[in-house]
C-alpha cells in the first residue's frame, strides 16, 4: 500500500487546521479507522502529535497545528518545512505509516 501525501502552506504564526481522509488509491474508497490510534511523528522536535479521529468507519481525521508552535519558528530563515508521518496503531498493535503530510511555513513580511 502506497503512502498518500498531502502539502499546505501558512505564514509563520497563523493556525493550521486540516480534515483530512485516509483512502484506497486505486478506487478512493474509505479505509475504516474504527479501534486505531493515529499519531503524528515530525522532523521537528516538539511537534509531534495525536491526531483526532472525526469518522472513523470513513477514514476522517483532523489534524491541528497551533499557530503557537509557528510564532517565532522562523527565527534564521524566511522558510521553513515541517515534515510529518501519520503513523495509525490497531487495536491489535499492529503499525503502518498511512500519510505524510508537508508544511510549508513562510514569513510574514508585515
């Protein structure tokens, strides 16, 4: 099973909030999320997360990114790239990356 991929962007601050769905490539069916956990693991240290599972017969999550965890992120640059890997947990214990999700945050040159 391929990893899906999802890419946003927002300015440095600014709050980040995603619905997002976990699907099958070739038919874009639902995969059900019923009895999983679904964690979010990041390349930048602090922002890892839980996700909230909004339905999960049909595969929906959110994912939230506080505009406080981005204020005063880009201190030495004007970009920044935020990478995460959803990583969902069974019931059972078993564990598969289902997503990568990319952020972009820039600047805000006010």
């Amino acid at each position: 099973m391929n990893i899906s991929e999802y890419k946003t962007q927002i300015i440095e601050g600014e709050d980040l909030r995603l619905s997002l769905e976990w699907v099958e490539e070739l038919t874009g069916n639902p995969i059900d999320l019923t009895g999983s956990t679904l964690t979010m693991e990041s390349n930048v240290e602090g922002f890892d997360q839980t996700l909230t599972i909004t339905d999960a017969v049909n595969g929906k999550f959110d994912f939230h990114l506080d505009k406080s965890k981005t204020l005063d992120f880009l201190v030495d640059a004007l970009h920044k790239r935020i990478k995460y890997l959803v990583k969902r947990t069974t019931d059972t214990g078993d564990v598969n990356y289902i997503m990568r999700v990319e952020v972009n945050v820039y600047a805000d040159h006010e």
